[in-house]
C-alpha cells in the first residue's frame, strides 16, 4: 500500500476492508464485504499477491468443526492505510462522487464493540472532521451539503447505492 500504484484496484480493495476490519478477517468475510462481489478465485490470487509482497499476513484459525484462513495487515501498513482511505473518501465527497462511500462499511454493526469503537476513532471521526474544516473554509455548511449528496445516492441505481445509506446515517 506504500506504493499504492503498483496494487490492483481489487488489491486496494481488500487493503481497505482489512484496515476497516481492523482484526484477522476470513476469506468468506471479504467476499460478503466486498461491492460489488467478486469470484473467490479472483480473491484469492489477490490476496496471495499481498502476502507475497508482505503487506498482508495470514494465519490458519480452528474452531470446533472447521479451519480457516485469516488476513491481516502488518502493522505498519495498518496505520497508513486507514489515512490513505480517508483522503480519497473525503476528496471524492468534495466532488459531490459517492463511488467510494458506497463500496465500503465505513462502521460495521456486526462487529465486536472495541472495533466498532476503532473504526468510529480512527476512521468516521477524521472524514468527519475533514469535512467540517473543508465545508467551513468554502462557506458551506456540512448538513446541507451532505443531504444533497444523500437525495442523489437515493435516486442511484440500487446497485449502485451499496453501503451508502448506511454510511451517511453513521455520519
């Protein structure tokens, strides 16, 4: 992610989710997180090109009745990527797009509280905050602009639309 023109936009993809993930996340998590969805091989062959590149680790978890296998990112990576994230998120808002806020959860409701409370400190609070100061420095007010940018999403394609409501309701 250091280089980040050097990954796949699926390779950005699964770096993204895994910073939000913010813990070891199963194959099958990824694929259901994933807007729009991709095939599990095409998943596969880009998180073995991660690995390969040591931006990504793996391990194998049991529990009572299967085993699978888990990805995370090296801990350095998992304090730049979340920044990364939030720049192009928050530019892409500015240009009145939702593509980006669309494709991922920024506050996943089905996880643990401790995560839920990462994600809140080190992701929504920051978009938040760079909103504000953006939005104040152009003399608009942040409500209102982002009510225009919700009525747009609600009138997009419903494939289109992805984790966007729910991402401004959090917001």
């Amino acid at each position: 992610m250091i280089r980040a023109p050097r990954l796949s936009p699926l390779e950005q993809t699964i770096m993204y989710w895994l910073a939000l993930n913010r813990e070891w996340t199963a194959i099958a998590t990824l694929q259901d997180d994933i807007v729009p969805g991709i095939s599990r091989a095409n998943l596969l062959e880009a998180l073995e090109s991660l690995v390969c590149r040591s931006l990504i680790e793996t391990r194998v978890s049991h529990d009572e009745a299967t085993s699978a296998i888990e990805y995370t990112q090296q801990p350095v990576i998992m304090e730049y990527v979340p920044d990364h994230f939030i720049q192009q998120l928050v530019a892409e808002l500015l240009e009145g797009h939702v593509t980006v806020f669309s494709h991922y959860a920024i506050l996943k409701t089905t996880v643990l509280d401790y995560i839920r409370d990462s994600q809140i400190r080190l992701i929504l609070h920051p978009i938040s905050e760079q909103l504000c100061q953006t939005v104040q420095h152009t003399n608009q007010q942040l409500e209102p602009y982002l009510r225009s940018l919700l009525s747009a999403l609600r009138s997009a394609p419903e494939a289109a639309v992805g984790y966007g409501i729910g991402n401004f309701i959090n917001q």
